[in-house]
C-alpha cells in the first residue's frame, strides 16, 4: 500500500525538510506553498494525511481543516506552527487535526506521529 502525503508550507526550506523526512518506501509525497493550493489538492485527493502549517498565504491551516469539515471531507491532518498558542491548539484540534507539532519540527516526533496516524488506518 502507498500511503499519499501532502505536505504544505510557504517556507521553502521548511517544506523541502519535511517532505524529505517523509519521502520513503511506501509514502507518496506532494508539496504545495500555499493554502490555496493545498485545499485545491485536498479536495482533488484523496490523500492519507496532510501536514500543513498553520499559517500560509491565501488560507491557513485552520481555514483549510475548517472547509474540509464544513464539505464532509475527511483527511487525518497535522499542523505546524512557529507560534504556538492555546488558541491555535484548540482551534485545530476542534476541527479535527490530529496533532499541532511547534516549529522546528523535530523529524523524530514527526516521524512517530505519522506512524501512529497510518497504524490506526490499517
């Protein structure tokens, strides 16, 4: 099984790092720089998991996890921020994000928390 893998983030550096993290055997990855494009991907899908930041031109993560539930789309979501806050905690994990991970994403918890995400599926 191929797992698909969207990852979005408008900072380059940061987006290239994940998405290498999470290129392997088995994953699929796809990168996008803004929110725009990644509902637009998301909607196209299906993919297994999207790890987005938080904040991004044109709609942030929570915009996006928010359209996703409001069009019965259902897509296991991780956030990243460089900001963390309550407020944003509350709000992702509301609308269903599985975890919001703080900036620099350290790429073993990365690692482990897409692990149990894709456990749970199979």
């Amino acid at each position: 099984m191929v797992f698909r893998i969207l990852v979005a983030d408008d900072q380059d550096d940061c987006l290239q790092a994940v998405a290498n993290l999470l290129r392997r055997p088995g994953f699929d990855v796809e990168m996008v720089a803004d929110g725009s494009d990644a509902l637009r991907r998301l909607m196209d899908g299906p993919f297994d998991l999207s790890v987005m930041d938080v904040h991004m031109p044109n709609l942030t993560g929570i915009e996006i996890l928010g359209h996703l539930r409001r069009t019965g789309q259902s897509v296991p979501s991780i956030l990243m921020t460089g900001n963390p806050s309550r407020a944003i905690e509350a709000a992702a994990m509301e609308l269903g994000a599985a975890t919001v991970l703080h900036k620099p994403v350290q790429a073993e918890i990365l690692r482990i928390t897409v692990e149990q995400i894709f456990s749970r599926r199979s």
